[in-house]
C-alpha cells in the first residue's frame, strides 16, 4: 500500500496542499520538481518490488537452492551421491 502510494500520489493535483511543501521558498521548488517527485515514485517502486519478492518467497517457502549447489536435491527430492573418485 505504501508503495502505490509513493508511486502515484506525486504526481496528483493535491501534491502541493500539504505541511511539507509550505517549508519555504526553496523547499517548496525541490518539492515541485519532477526529479524530486520522480525520486519519489522511484522509491515507492522499489518498495512495491521489495514486496512482490516477499510475498514470492512466502508463498512458495523460502529461497530456491541454485542448481549443483551443494545443498540442491537431485530429481523427486533426494539428493545426488557424491562420486568417492
């Protein structure tokens, strides 16, 4: 929800209407910049991907061994033997 939020709400009208942007002349041009805003929206996407990684690694029960690893199973679960030559 978070990151919806930073992704889209910078770039609504009301953007402007709030207690950070009255902090000054300066301030408040930083705060209409579309780099600033864009920031922004980079971090809510970042957030959005951080949790659709989460979310991935829940649903299917932690990390994903890399095959030939050392902890990998072989085929229907078990693991490979290890050759004694």
């Amino acid at each position: 929800m978070v990151g919806v939020m930073l992704l889209v709400l910078p770039w609504m009208p009301g953007w402007d209407q709030n207690y950070f942007s009255g902090g000054g002349r300066g301030w408040y041009s930083v705060w209409m910049s579309p780099y600033f805003r864009g920031a922004v929206s980079g971090v809510g996407v970042v957030n959005l991907l951080v949790s659709f990684v989460e979310v991935h690694f829940l649903l299917w029960g932690g990390r994903r061994r890399a095959p030939g690893s050392p902890d990998s199973e072989g085929p229907g679960g078990r693991r490979p033997r290890r050759s004694s030559g």
